[in-house]
C-alpha cells in the first residue's frame, strides 16, 4: 500500500506547472466560450417602487410617516445573463425598505431582489439607495363646528334660525396638520326658500383666520352635519303705546306717549301673522301716577307678541323707548272785555247792543288751563270770542226774540295749547222792531 501512495504521488507531481496551467487554460477557455453564449449585460428598469415593510411598529408608537421627496420611486440598473433578461419583467424587481432599520435622520436603506431569479447572477444599483422618511407624533383633538345659510330666501320671508346636530367634532392626524385646525365649518344653501330647510352638507377644515386647509391624512369623527334652517312668512305692523295714572297736581300730560319705533317685522307662520295687526304695549306697563317730570320707560316689545310670533330680525333685541311728556301746569281765570266779543249770526231786523251804561258792560269770564308757560303769556287784552246769537236761541228752544237783555254764551279759539274749562257769557240789549 505505502508503494501505491508514493507511486501515486510521483505521477501527481511529475510535471505539476504543465498540469496547473491546463487546467487555468481550461478554465479560461470556458470563461470565454461562455461569455460568448450567454454574456452579461445592463439594463435600466424605471418607476420601481420601493415596498416599506413593518410599518407596524411605527404605529405601535402611535406615529405618522410618509414619505418625501419622491424617495419611494427608484430607477434600478440590473446586471445579469443576457438570458435572464429574456424572462425579466419590472414587476419582478422588488424593493423594499425594512422600517425596523430606520436611522436617527429618518432614513431607510434600500436592498433589491429579483423573483424567479439567481441572486448570486445579478446585481442592482439604485439611482438613490435610501428611502426618506417624514416622522412625527400622531394626535387628536375636538374642534368645533360652525356654520350659515347661503342664498337669499324669497321675498317676504325670513330665517328664523339655524341648527346644526354637531357642535363639535373630533379630528386626528400629524402634529403639525391637526395644530393648524381651527374649527370645522359648513353652509346651508336657502337660494329661495318658502318652507323650512335641512340638508346633510360637507364639513370642511378651518385655520384661525377662516381659509380653508386639504389635508389628505387628517381625519375627522364624522364629515358631514345636518344643518336645519327655520324659515317664516313675514310681516311689518305698527306699534302702539298708552299710559296710565295722573301727573301730580300743578302738572299735566303734554301731547301722547311717544315711542322711538313706530313699525316692527315680524315672522312666523302665515296662519299665526293673520291674526295679528298691530303690537300694542300695555298701558298698565308705563304708569305716571304722581310724575312731576317726563316719564321715560324702557320696554321688549317680545313681552307683548302673541304665541308663534316673534321678532324676524334676530340681531333685533326687541328693546323700545315709551316716552310720556309731563310738565308744570296752572289754570287761570282771565276777564275779556266786551268790546272783543263779536255778534253772529243776529236774526235779520234785530239790533243787539252793549249797555248803555259802562257799569253796566259786564266783563266775559274765561277759565283757562294748560302748561304753565303757555298759560303764563296769555293776554286778556288781545283775547277774542264769539257770541252766536242764533244758537243760543235755538239751545234754549227760542223762536222770537223780545226787547229785553240777555246773556248769551260766548265761545273762545285759543288753540289746542290751552285747554278751556269754563266760558262765560255776555249780556246784550236786544231790539226787537215792532210790527206794522
């Protein structure tokens, strides 16, 4: 055996460099033949996307991701047999970003294989080798809702009031989106409308300053509202207003109660404003009992509308002035002469004549009444009646007069200023012609 061994090794060694440098021809002559038939080549597959796996843990830690700056798309260069590019297809190239590998700067290396395919005959290089990540805390908030009618209603109507079944609403997202948000809003379009109105309507987001924000990864606890708008017939009445009580003595109501609204709009149902005319505010409510001044009261024309009726303006707060102007006032006794009292309408042939005698001439008695001021400035002298001869007669059932004196009424036009409480009368001397 040990001269099998040493013979075998004589013949293994007898010409070692000839044999080493066949076999590297060999293998060489191979290498070629080979290349010759099936040789390498290169080759560009564009818009391979790059597949993120374990995403997961991400959002175990309650994050959001995504991606920038296009880094999911990758352009690869693959080089392999010229035979493997004959079965080779983009949709076989996979790569893929592993997040459980993701760098302190938020970025993930890419790796690349191909399906159906000898890894160890390819090779692939990217026109990027990372992914990019946009990392950030996830968090939610309540937000409220605010919304209004669009459109004009159609004349003779009115919005009465506007609801909505969502006050609020919880939205979630990125940090830095959901810190933007605002409020939600929508409207209600009433382009028109005759009857009430409600409509499931889009709610939209809002920043601070009211303009609108997209954001595809916001989400919102619910992304419509029903708005609902009451709208009524309207219709425009006037406003009444009394007092009750007296002034206190030596004072006097000057003129009415006045107000400082003389209309007022007012909305509901057709039905209900039928029924209606005027608002008229209490007597009972603005009382002067006692006043030595001007009386000025402060109302809400709402405590006075019938059920089913209300104010069409809402901004409208319903308040109204009642204003009833008491002043000082006197009465006065003054004493006309006769001279300033005029005759009328003296049955034909008939003479009526003063007295005589002066002492005779009775001055006219005038009791008079009104504001001080007024009553103050009257002048007796420049004061003038009249004596209406045929309506005393007939007052007193005469139908001829006789020769005789009589006192007839005298009448008096001061104005609507002074108030006359009592007249006298003057007395005449009547001639009677006799009869032939």
């Amino acid at each position: 055996m040990k001269g099998f061994f040493g013979w075998l090794k004589k013949k293994i060694l007898h010409n070692l460099g000839l044999k080493i440098a066949s076999i590297f021809l060999a293998f060489v002559i191979w290498f070629v033949v080979a290349q010759v038939g099936d040789p390498k080549d290169t080759r560009s597959f564009s818009n391979i996307q790059v597949r993120l796996v374990n995403t997961q843990l991400l959002e175990d830690q309650n994050k959001y991701y995504a991606i920038i700056d296009g880094t999911d798309s990758v352009r690869v260069d693959v080089t392999a047999p010229t035979s493997v590019f004959q079965t080779l297809r983009a949709s076989d190239i996979i790569a893929e970003a592993d997040v459980s590998k993701l760098t302190d700067i938020n970025t993930i290396a890419i790796t690349y294989y191909a399906l159906n395919a000898n890894p160890e005959a390819m090779s692939f290089e990217g026109d990027h080798d990372v992914v990019k990540l946009d990392v950030e805390n996830m968090t939610s908030k309540w937000i409220r809702v605010n919304y209004k009618t669009v459109g004009t209603v159609a004349e003779g109507y009115v919005i009465s009031s506007t609801t909505s079944d969502q006050t609020s609403i919880n939205i979630s997202g990125p940090e830095s989106a959901v810190n933007q948000v605002y409020s939600a809003y929508a409207e209600l379009n009433v382009e028109g409308a005759t009857n009430n109105s409600s409509a499931n309507v889009e709610l939209h987001l809002m920043d601070r300053e009211g303009t609108r924000l997209y954001f595809s990864n916001v989400e919102m606890s619910t992304d419509h509202v029903l708005l609902s708008a009451e709208i009524l017939a309207t219709k425009e009445v006037p406003i009444t207003v009394s007092y009750t009580g007296t002034p206190a003595d030596g004072y006097m109501v000057v003129g009415k109660a006045e107000k400082d609204v003389d209309t007022v709009v007012l909305a509901g149902t057709t039905a209900n404003l039928s029924l209606i005319s005027k608002v008229t505010v209490s007597a009972d409510r603005v009382d002067i009992s006692g006043a030595t001044d001007t009386k000025t009261v402060s109302l809400n024309l709402k405590d006075f509308l019938p059920s089913g009726v209300r104010l069409a303006d809402p901004d409208n707060s319903g308040r109204i002035t009642v204003t009833v102007n008491v002043k000082p006032s006197r009465d006065r006794t003054l004493e006309i002469a006769p001279q300033n009292i005029a005759l009328a309408n003296v049955p034909e042939g008939v003479q009526i004549s003063l007295p005589e005698e002066e002492a005779d001439r009775l001055p006219v008695t005038l009791h008079v009444y009104g504001l001080r001021e007024v009553i103050n400035a009257l002048r007796a002298a420049s004061i003038t009646g009249t004596a209406d001869v045929s309506a005393w007669m007939q007052a007193n059932g005469i139908t001829k007069l006789q020769n005789g004196t009589a006192d007839i009424p005298v009448t008096f036009s001061l104005g609507s200023d002074v108030t006359i409480l009592e007249s006298g009368t003057i007395r005449v001397n009547i001639t009677v012609p006799e009869e032939e």
